[in-house]
C-alpha cells in the first residue's frame, strides 16, 4: 500500500490556514460593526443632545 506523503503533510497545513483566515475575516467583521456603532453614538451625542 503506497501513500501520498505530500497530501498527508499539506492537508492539515491547508486546513490550518483556511481557519485561520476565516477567524481573521469574521473578527474583522465583528470590530468594524463594533466601530459603526461607535460612530452612530458619537454622532448623535453631537448633532442631537
């Protein structure tokens, strides 16, 4: 039985990256709704209190 030694080593690699790039991508996310809503508040602080 022959195996694949480049697949067995670069299939966790692959999916290490995937994950760490969606992590990145969704906490990007989350900082810049956080920062919208920063924003609104500021916002109406000046123009409406």
């Amino acid at each position: 039985m022959v195996m694949d030694h480049g697949i067995i080593l670069f299939t966790p690699i692959f999916a290490i990256l995937i994950g760490f790039t969606l992590f990145k991508i969704l906490k990007k996310r989350k900082r810049s709704a956080k920062s919208i809503y920063k924003l609104i508040d500021n916002l109406e602080k000046k123009y409406i209190y």
